[in-house]
C-alpha cells in the first residue's frame, strides 16, 4: 500500500498519530488525491474529524481544494451537518462562494440536505444568494422548490 493510501485509512480510522507520521514523512501527501480525487482534508472534514482537519491545515492543506466533481470540504460539511468544522473552515480562508462542477455551492448543500443552522452560518459568513446553480436557481428558489420556509425566510 503506498503512503497516500495510508493516509486515507488513517483518517478513515481516526489515527492522527499515523497521519503526522506519514505526513511528516512526505509533506506532498497533505494535498495527495485519491482515486475518487478527495484530498485528505475533504475526505477527513467529511468524516468529521476536526482534530485531523486542524493538522492537515497546519500542515499546508489547500482550504479550497475542488475534488474530480467541484466539491470542497467546506461544502462536505455543510451537507453533513459539521457547524464547528464548517467555522473553523471558514475562519482559515474557505470560500464560502466556491462553486462545484454542478453550480451548486456551500448554501446550496446547506439547503438541499435541510441543514438550517449551517444556511444561517453561511449567510453569515458572506454567502452570495445572487449565485445560481447550472440550471439557473437561486438558494432561495431551491429552498422554495423544497418548501422550507424557514430557510426561505432567512435568504430574503
């Protein structure tokens, strides 16, 4: 198994002792893509983990970084839930406004998986919601589309 494949089942396992060892080891394993073209940090944010999420940034994780489909770790957290990753995210640069392969942004997994607190923090947090996905929709319009009022009420 090579090194990078390491790194993902130690984030998979939660073994931060593992991941600083092969980190150190190989700094370019930080932003190393998988198969699926996850970095560790998308992987990791996505899983949760915060602790982990805080040494891949310290150890010069790309907060940005798009996967094969546009996807970052921000927008990872916002479908799953993650507020406190989400912010800390946020504080260390993440843009709030990137945009995947599909149009959709951070708000707009927010909104699609019901994840009103995370909307709240994102539109706190400087969201666009003049942006449009790649069938034209606004957050608010997906959010109309789902019938959610109060995220509705919270984007005009």
């Amino acid at each position: 198994m090579n090194n990078a494949m390491s790194v993902f089942n130690a984030i998979r396992e939660g073994d931060l002792a593992k991941i600083k060892s092969l980190i150190e080891e190989d700094g370019n394993l930080v932003n190393e893509k998988d198969q699926k073209g996850f970095t560790p940090l998308v992987f990791t944010t996505y899983m949760g983990n915060l602790e982990i999420t805080k040494f891949l940034l310290e150890k010069g994780a790309n907060v940005n970084e798009q996967d094969v489909n546009g996807n970052t770790a921000l927008m990872g957290v916002c479908f799953k839930g993650y507020e406190e990753i989400a912010q800390y995210l946020i504080d260390k640069g993440a843009d709030v406004n990137l945009q995947s392969a599909n149009g959709a942004t951070a708000l707009f997994y927010a909104i699609n998986f019901g994840q009103q607190d995370m909307v709240k923090l994102l539109v706190q947090n400087g969201a666009d919601l003049s942006m449009t996905d790649a069938k034209g929709n606004t957050a608010y319009e997906q959010a109309e589309r789902q019938g959610n009022q109060e995220v509705m009420t919270m984007l005009q």
